[in-house]
C-alpha cells in the first residue's frame, strides 16, 4: 500500500463536487447558490436544456474551508461557486442559501498547493488574507486550480486595455501556452473528475459534520439567519403550517392550479438565466416556485436522475441518504429556532416593560418604573464587574494551572525518555541473548528480510513524495509563469501609458512656450498698439509671469516637473531683472521641460541602461561615444575622477602642503588673494550653492584657488579660474579632486600661456575660430562682416571658461564630460554648432545693435542638447585636431610679429616723447581750457 505525503490529512465528507451548467447562468456577488443549481437544467424532461455557449462550464462545488475560531481552527463545508462579472469565488453554507457568507477575489490572487499541508488542501492567497480550502482528492484540486487560473486569466485579458502600438502578448488560456515553454514543465490539463462533477454530483446532499451548529459561520449570523428563516418560511408554507413567529407575505402567493406552478417554475429558470439582480436576492415568488419543486421532489436534486436508475436498491439507499440529511438539517432548524426564540422572548420582555411604562398614569409611577430599571442595570452592572473579576481570576488561576501542567508534562516527558532508554537497552540485550541463542544463519536470513521490506517500503514512500512534489512543482511553474505574463502585461501598459502622458506633457509645455512667445512678440509691439490692446497684453503677461511651475505640479500627476534648481543647484528659469527678459525666462523653462519629457524614455532610459552596463572605465571608441552623447548624474562623479587621475599624478598631500603653506605666509600675501576675495562674490551667482557669501562651497573655492595660485606662481590666478574650480567643485564635491581638476584644465587641456597676463594663446585661438566659422558657415560669417560683428567679443569668454555662464547646466555639463575627455577641440566644435543652431534666427537680423542684443543671451535659448550635440559630432564633420594645431600655430606666428611691431611702436613713441621734453607739455592745451 503506497502512503505519500498527502495522506496525513483528516477525511472529510464528500468534498469537491463540481456543477456543470449554462454559461448563461452568471451571479452577481450575493446570488442565491440552489438556484444557481436549479438553472443548470429544467425538471421537467429530465435533461438538460442546451444553451448557445454549451461547451461553456459554470465553476461551483463543495469545498472545505478552513475557519478559524481563536485558538482554534476546524473545517467547514461551504458551496462555492464563481462569479465570471466580478472574477470572485463565493461561497455558501450549502447550495439551497440565498445569501453568500462571503466572497474571494481571484483578479489579484494568485494560488499554491504545499505537500506538507494533506491531500486535496489548496490556497488562494490575496493581498489581503489567505483562503485554506480542501478538496475530495487531488485529482478535484488540481482540477480547481487550473480552472481557477484559466478563469483569472481569462478576466484579466478581458479588463485589459493597451494603447495602439504598444506590444501585445499571446492570449491563449493556459491550455494553450506558448510553445516557446518547454510543456514538461508545466501540469499538463486534468480530466474532470467525474466521480465529483455533473448533475449527479450535485443532486448528492452537502457534506455535514458532526455537530449539527459546528458548520454555522458565526462570523456572519445575520446572513445565517436570513438564510435559515428562508428556508424554514418557505418549507413551513409549503407544509401548510401558518404558525411560524416570522411572516413573510410574498412567500404566500401560491399558485391556483398545476399549471400555474409550472408556469411560475419556468419562469424561475428563465429568471436565473437571464441574471440575478444586484441586491444579491431572487424575486421572492420565483424562490417560492422553486422550493415548492424542490420540497415536492424529496431531495435537493434532480427527480429525472433517480428515474434513470434501473436498480431499485440504488434509489432505496439514495432515499435513505436524503432522509438522514433533511433529519440532520431539521436538528440544527430546531436548535436555531430555539435561539431565536430567547431572543423573541427577552424582545417580549423589554416590550411589557415598555408597556407598563406607556399605560402608567402618572408621572410618579413613570419615575418609579425609570428607577426600578436603573436599579436592575445597576444590579446588572455590579454582577457584570463581579463577573468579570472572576474572569480574570480564573484566568489567572488558569494559567498558573496550564504552567504547572506544562511543567508536569516536561516531567513527564523526561520519565518517558528515561523509560525508552532503559527499553531500547532492554530490547538491545534481548536481540543480543536471542542472537546469541539462536542459529547465526537463520539470525542473518531474518535481518535481511526485514531489512529488505523496510528498504522496499521506504523507497514506495519516497516515490509517492516524489511524484507528490513533481505536481506541486508543475503547478507552481504554471502560476509563476502566468502571473509574470500578467505583470509583464501591466508592466507594458504602464510604460506605454507614461510615455503617453509625457508626449501629452511635451505637447503642452510646447503650446504654452508658442502662446508666451507670442506675448513676447505683442510686448514687443506694445508701443504701437491702442492703450486698450496694450492694457490687455499687459495683463496677460503678467499672468503668464505670476504663473509657478510648482503650483502645476501640485495640481496633478506630473512626470517631470520643473524645480527652481537642478541637482547640482543651478537655477532652471534664470532671474533676469529686465521684465522684457522675464517673459524669455520662462519660455526657457517651458522649452527645458519639453525637450526632458520627450527624450526622457526614448534617450535618456536606453542611455542611463548603457552606462549601467559600464564595468571598469578604459579609454575606447565606444566610451568616447558615450560622454559625448553625455554622462548621467549618478556617474559623472566617477568618470571625471578616473578621467583627471590618467593625466594628473595625484602627488600624496600636496594639496594640504599647499594650503599649509599659504597659511604661514599670512604676513607675506599672495599677490593674487586680493583679486580672488573681489571674483568669489561673482563667481556662479545663478548656483544656490555660491549664490551667498554664506554658501558653504564659497570656503572650499577660495583655498582651491590659492592652493593653485601657490602650485602654479607663473600664473598665480587669472580671471575666470573661480568659475572653472566652481563647476569642478559641484560635481567632485571633493576640495583636493576639484584642484586636480582645475590642475588637469589649466597645464593639460589648455595650451601655454592660455591664462597668462598676455593671454596670446586666447587671442590666437579666437583668430582660429573666425576661419573655422568662415569655413563651416560662410553664410553666417558674410552676414557678420556686413553689419561689421566682432564675434570674438562674444566667443572669448566661451573659451576662457569653456561656456560656465553661457549655456544651461544640463547641455554645459555634457560639453564639459567631452572636453574634460578629449581637450579644447570640444570647445570649438560646439562654439560652431552654437552659432549653426541660431544661424537662421540671426540671419534674420539686419542690424548691428540688435544683432549685438541677440548674441548677448542667444545661448541661453538653447534647449535641445540633443540637437546641439549631433551639430557638434556629427554636421561638422571632418575636424581633424592636425589642422587645428596648423592653424593655432600660423595664427600665433602672426600676432607675435603684430606684438612686436606694436612694441617697437610704443617704444619709438616713448623715444620721441621723451626727446621733446617737458616744455612741450606746456604747450599743449586742453579743450577745456581753450573754452575757457
């Protein structure tokens, strides 16, 4: 006899029987269980009636659940069936009640079956509770959980909506699985029992247990006795017995004739089929019909199937089987009457008080009846504290009692222990003596018997675990596998819906940006419109001004809304004091938003993914692809450490030797520390973090900046230095790292001289830009000669300090993560995509002045980093750095030989100044003077 796992569970009565019916025949939550059996087929032929979805299979049958009453946890049989509107699992005491003691929703649930639980036992695990249910066998679980999976899933594909486009999973049932799945891994589709499922099985009496009131749920008496006064109204009129304590009218209506109570059983089935109302509740006249049918018949089944059976002992013992269960039934009617008449008599009782106090005459006799009831429930009261005293007493003794038998039973079980010791050493010397005494080949023939057949019987245990496991893996392989389809699913809908809503965010920041760009161009034709006209513009740029991009985010759900500062603390909409440039501000703003909410998914997701993917950094063409396209904030930090220490030799406490050594020059200053004090208030005044004199980075600037003026005295300190040390500073957050940063700039990336008094090198390489604008974009560089534009005096600052104060901190961090990496020919490629991506716009423009307006702040339009940097890697292609050394190096040959002719000049100048001596400045009289 194999004995697996499973067989250590309790036997139970007949659970796990499964109803087929008409798929037409769905409940809403609250729908009455016999008749969902009723309508599974009419009484009158003795067949079912077929439907137009007949292959369809209602779900429902008996199963045990497991309850939980304090400490203590017992089975109970409930009639569950599923409802296909609302995917949940209802649940009845037995078939014929009207309400459900509750319900289960499978659309979140998902479903396990552990070995070590017995045979048949189940759970359905929601977020919020976990359901223990029990079938009649393993072949009736298995067959409840895959058409619990099947229904799940079949809900929630038809819940699903995905927008067009987005990718579409396979939505087969699970009989149907995806072939890319290997088959043996899964459970393969279990026959329906047919021991437990069909009309014969649902004509079978629910299973009892043996107390008659132990299969009551007391968590849900009300529905318990709306269930049972049900059934007792509707079973006491059909007897003919008017004298129950409860009327109900509508159970009353009975039919005149035969005919008529056909007519109204029809009706009945019709009614179920076409759905049950929301309220959970049939109509009372269509229940009647079917209770007078269903007490006329003897048994809660179907009449046709007994007349089927040819043996007549068959029909003899199902009879017997139906009385003993309708004896059983009226047992726990009985016991529930009689509760509920207590609770009639005690209502009666407070009635005749009620009543004596209405017929009292006057109002002496009212007060003295108030007081008699205020003396009982002060009697009551004091009973019921002394009662709960001697609650906690006996509580109390209870436990010193539990903890003294606890203690009795550990005596207990160590005399035990010292009695099967002293046995098996009993037993020991007896197996020795008879060994001893008996033959030593019949002693050896014996123990290997029996060895064997323990052997024999271990390996059946092992093999029923095996197969045992084997089904709950497959099972578990089949959930886990449709559950990840369904949150891959979800998954894929969200994704698709967030992308949509930052189109439709990207759409909106758009529009906004044209409506303030029209403001901006109606300010600008202020002067020449009516004064009512320009009141309302007025008023409407204020509007627009007044408008807070956080208080939109507040409002509702927002993907990437716009703060007042970045993550490294620049300001995201500049505050330009010009109101004219207010309005320039915000569309700025709004045009940031919308280039960040349509990259976001498409750009920067699969980018951020690549850098992820980034092991140990090593100089190749792929990672010189990636900082150009740019460097995620949570990498940059590292990638700029590693790109400083390959040309920097971080020599051990230099930097700290170089602040010690300022310190003991105090009396000696460094004649740089006065212009470094005046630059520090100016440095990054649109940086929250170097915006006050207070700001905690404005101390760790100032000891970089001398800690390089001490390293390097042959430049000491020039102008813009503070700015390149500041971006250093934000980024490293390190003092030391933020110095060799500035190190690595100034004497590695840079050329000689580049920050020297002269600043030749700087000179030499705007003479180098104008032939590379020439070159590049020779419409744009005409346009300047024609309006005589001096670009130098807008592009020398963009190399001095390699764009700090020019562009936006989002597209000036990803120019830096390629300059810091491939050095100044950065620096001039995007100096040309800048102009390239404003060149329609200036050409637009025919006058100096306003083209001189336009180039003071045209940088700060700039929004697309994306469109900025293809310019620069990619349209300006071929940028050979041969030929920009050529050029630096014909350019600098040149204005050294203008240097020395202007030097030769101012000397021949001082010469001949100084031969005509002092009396020819007494000579020379001012214009003032000559007014005069």
């Amino acid at each position: 006899m194999k004995k697996g796992p499973e067989t250590g569970a309790c036997p139970l009565a007949a659970p796990g029987n499964l109803v087929e019916s008409n798929p037409d025949n769905t409940s809403s939550n609250g729908a009455s269980a016999k008749d969902m059996i009723s309508s599974s087929g009419e009484l009158g032929n003795g067949q079912l009636k077929p439907s137009r979805e007949a292959s369809r299979k209602t779900l429902c049958g008996y199963l045990n659940k497991l309850g939980i009453k304090g400490p203590i946890k017992t089975w109970k049989s409930r009639w569950f069936f599923y409802d296909e509107n609302k995917c949940h699992l209802l649940y009845y005491r037995t078939a014929q009640d009207i309400n459900p003691l509750g319900s289960i929703d499978l659309s979140s649930a998902s479903f396990d079956s552990k070995v070590e639980n017995g045979e048949g036992v189940f759970e359905i695990r929601t977020p919020s509770r976990v359901f223990t249910l029990k079938a009649i066998s393993k072949q009736a679980m298995v067959y409840w959980l895959q058409q619990l999976q099947m229904r799940r899933w079949e809900f929630c594909n038809a819940q699903s909506r995905f927008p067009v486009g987005s990718s579409q999973l396979v939505k087969e049932p699970l009989a149907g699985r995806s072939n890319v799945v290997d088959n043996e891994d899964f459970l393969p589709p279990v026959k329906t029992p047919t021991e437990a499922v069909g009309l014969k099985a649902a004509s079978l009496p629910a299973p009892q247990t043996s107390t008659a009131l132990q299969n009551i749920s007391l968590k849900h008496p009300w529905t318990e006795i709306q269930n049972t006064v049900y059934n007792i109204c509707g079973s006491k009129q059909l007897w003919g017995n008017n004298g129950n304590v409860f009327s109900f009218s509508e159970f009353q209506e009975h039919p005149e004739n035969p005919d008529e109570e056909q007519e109204a059983e029809v009706e009945a089935g019709c009614a179920v089929k076409e759905g049950i109302p929301d309220d959970g509740r049939m109509e009372p006249r269509l229940n009647w019909a079917r209770k007078a049918r269903w007490m006329n018949s003897g048994f809660p089944g179907l009449p046709e199937e007994l007349s089927r059976e040819k043996n007549l002992m068959d029909k003899v013992s199902v009879l017997q089987q139906q009385i003993l269960t309708l004896t059983e039934e009226v047992k726990s009617q009985k016991e529930l009457v009689k509760l509920l008449h207590k609770a009639l008599e005690a209502a009666q009782q407070e009635k005749r008080v009620s009543s004596m106090y209405l017929a009292a005459a006057g109002d002496k006799d009212r007060l003295e009846l108030v007081r008699h009831k205020v003396r009982q429930i002060a009697d009551l009261t004091s009973r019921l504290e002394a009662l709960e005293q001697e609650k906690k007493e006996l509580e109390q003794i209870l436990t010193l009692r539990d903890s003294h038998i606890q203690e009795l039973k550990e005596h207990v079980q160590l005399l035990m222990e010292k009695n099967h010791a002293k046995q098996e050493v009993i037993m020991a010397l007896t197996e020795q003596m008879a060994r001893e005494l008996s033959d030593p080949l019949q002693e050896a023939n014996t123990i290997t018997a029996e060895t064997l057949y323990k052997q024999q019987e271990e390996i059946e245990h092992l093999k029923d675990d095996i197969d045992a496991y084997k089904t709950q893996n497959q099972f578990l392989n089949s959930e886990i596998h449709q559950v990840t389809r369904l949150w891959t699913r979800v998954a894929e809908n969200e994704k698709a819906l967030l992308m949509k809503c930052a189109c439709l965010q990207a759409r909106n920041c758009q529009m906004e940006s044209k409506y303030l760009t029209v403001l901006r161009k109606l300010q600008e034709a202020v002067p020449g419109l009516p004064s009512s006209h320009a009141e309302l513009v007025r008023n409407l740029i204020q509007e627009a001004l007044q408008w807070d991009v956080k208080e939109e985010a507040e409002e509702g759900f927002n993907l990437n809304p716009v703060s007042e500062y970045d993550e490294y603390g620049f300001m995201t909409v500049p505050d330009y004091e010009v109101e004219d440039w207010k309005l320039l501000a915000k569309i700025q703003a709004l045009e940031i938003k919308s280039n960040n909410l349509r990259s976001q998914e498409v750009v920067e997701k699969p980018l951020r993914d690549r850098w992820n993917s980034v092991g140990e950094l090593s100089p190749s063409a792929e990672l010189k692809n990636l900082i150009r396209s740019g460097i995620p904030v949570e990498h940059r930090q590292r990638v700029w450490r590693w790109i400083v220490s390959r040309h920097c030799s971080h020599l051990p406490d230099h930097y700290q030797r170089l602040l010690r050594q300022g310190k003991r020059s105090r009396g000696a200053e460094h004649p740089a520390c006065r212009q470094i004090e005046l630059d520090l208030p100016r440095t990054l005044t649109n940086n929250k973090h170097f915006s006050s004199p207070t700001s905690q980075l404005i101390p760790k600037l100032r000891r970089v900046l001398l800690a390089f003026s001490w390293h390097n005295p042959a430049i000491g300190y020039c102008q813009g230095l503070n700015r390149l040390a500041a971006v250093a500073l934000l980024v490293l957050e390190d003092e030391e790292s933020a110095f060799w940063c500035l190190v690595h700039i100034v004497e590695n990336l840079m050329p000689a001289d580049y920050y020297s008094d002269t600043l030749i090198t700087s000179q030499v390489d705007q003479r180098v830009f104008k032939d590379f604008l020439s070159e590049k974009l020779p419409r744009l560089m005409a346009h300047f000669e024609q309006y005589r534009i001096d670009v130098s005096l807008i592009t020398f600052n963009w190399f001095l300090v390699a764009f700090v104060d020019s562009l936006v901190s989002d597209i000036l961090l990803r120019v830096w993560d390629a300059f810091l990496y491939e050095g100044t020919k950065v620096i001039f490629r995007y100096a040309l995509a800048i102009f390239k991506y404003n060149e329609e716009e200036i050409l637009r423009i025919h006058d100096s002045v306003e083209i001189y307006q336009y180039l003071r702040f045209f940088t700060r339009m700039i929004t697309d980093g994306r469109k900025l940097m293809n310019i620069a890697f990619n349209d300006l292609n071929p940028f050979p750095m041969k030929l920009l050394r050529n050029r630096r190096s014909m350019h600098r040959e040149e204005l050294e030989a203008e240097l020395c002719e202007l030097q030769q000049i101012k000397a021949a100048y001082v010469k001949e100044r100084a031969e005509q001596g002092p009396q020819d400045l007494k000579e020379i009289v001012s214009e003032e003077e000559e007014e005069i």
